[in-house]
C-alpha cells in the first residue's frame, strides 16, 4: 500500500490503510489541532527524524482500569509510601527526562525538542498531562501522556529508581478511574505494561471505543 503523505489540513486517511507495522502517513506538523485530531483517530506521532510519522498499528494495547494488576511487592512499596506522586508539577522537566534517560533494550529516543514544544503546548491548554515521582525531593520517576474524554494517551514514561514509574503509573491510573477514565492507551506492546494488566485488542474495537469515549467537541 501507499504511504500517504500529509497536506496542510489537518485530515489523515482511513486508519485501515495503515501497514501492517502500523504506519499510516508521513509528513504535516504537530501543531494542537492536528496533534487532537490524531489523537480521536487512534493515530499517533512516532519518528526519529523528520519527516514525521504516523502510526495506527492493529491491534492496540491498552489498559482498562478494572484490569489494572498491582502485585504483592508494589502493595508492600504502597504500604511503606516508598514514594510522593504528584501531577503536572514539572511537565517539561518530565518530558526531558523520557529523553534522557537510557532504558532497558532501547537505544537512542523519538522525544525531539520539537515532540517537548508540541507536547508543551497541549500541557498549556489543559490536555496533556505530567506524573511526577519523587524521593528525598529528588524527582526519580514520572510519565506524561495526552487525556481527552474518558480516554488517556501514554506516552513515555522514565525511571532513575527501582519501581518508581511503575509506581507512579500504579497511582494515576486509580487517580484516572475515580475521575471516570474507562481506557489507557499504551500503543505498542510492552513486556513491562503487560506485567500490569495491558492487552491487546483489536484496532476496529479501539477505535469504536474511541468514538463512545471522547465527546465530540473535545
């Protein structure tokens, strides 16, 4: 198939045109407008270098709530507080560091100084949003993602300290469930998440989900 390639609006193809890797188009901006309109699509901006890609793989991995699995270990680090977790208190120095720190069969990062600009913008109006772990004051974990509707979007997340984004993502989702948040999307499978209670589920059911879950004037 044809990888199609963005023009100045801010449409994207039909997700079923993507490959089977999930890259459905290459090329536009990140501006607010086009980022949320990917966003209600299922589409997200996944690239090391421009031009920027889109993806839109099948199936999704996702977390619902409900499902969220906490083990005895992670009760224990609960019950001793082994950590404080707040939200939006550092976004920007969040997004820095899921660039900086190496993680574990990864090399290298997507996060630009263009995805911090973008993303910076979306935590200015309101839609994207920080975790922040912290230890002695030390900021030791956190996560950022995009929240629209009753959906979350995750998008990286970093650790400096044994289980301290695991326990940052432990908190906020039961902070998401108690503000009614019925769907985490994790994108692409990962080892870690599954460990959580993340699964797969197939892309036409994601995106039905999507469109039963995010009002349409967000």
């Amino acid at each position: 198939m044809p990888i199609y390639e963005l023009d100045h609006t801010n449409r994207f193809p039909p997700v079923h045109l993507s490959e089977p890797d999930g890259l459905l188009a290459i090329g536009g901006d990140l501006s607010p407008s086009r980022l949320l309109n990917a966003y209600r699509s299922g589409i997200f901006p996944w690239y090391n270098e421009p031009p920027i890609l889109w993806y839109c793989p099948d199936p999704r991995f996702v977390l619902f709530p409900g499902e969220l699995y906490v083990s005895k270990s992670m009760l224990q680090l609960f019950k001793k507080k082994a950590f404080v977790v707040t939200i939006n208190k550092c976004f920007t120095e969040v997004m820095r560091n899921c660039k900086t720190v190496p993680r574990k069969d990864q090399d290298g990062t997507w996060i630009s100084e263009e995805i911090i600009q973008a993303y910076s913008k979306l935590h200015e109006m309101g839609l994207a949003h920080s975790v922040e772990v912290w230890k002695d004051s030390e900021l030791v974990g956190g996560l950022y993602g995009v929240l629209l509707g009753k959906v979350f979007f995750g998008e990286s997340m970093f650790s400096r300290s044994s289980n301290a984004s695991k326990y940052g993502f432990l908190s906020y989702v039961h902070y998401l469930q108690e503000q009614g948040v019925a769907m985490i999307d994790c994108q692409i499978y990962s080892e870690h998440l599954a460990s959580l209670g993340a699964r797969m589920i197939e892309r036409n059911l994601f995106i039905s989900l999507l469109d039963e879950l995010i009002p349409k004037s967000e």
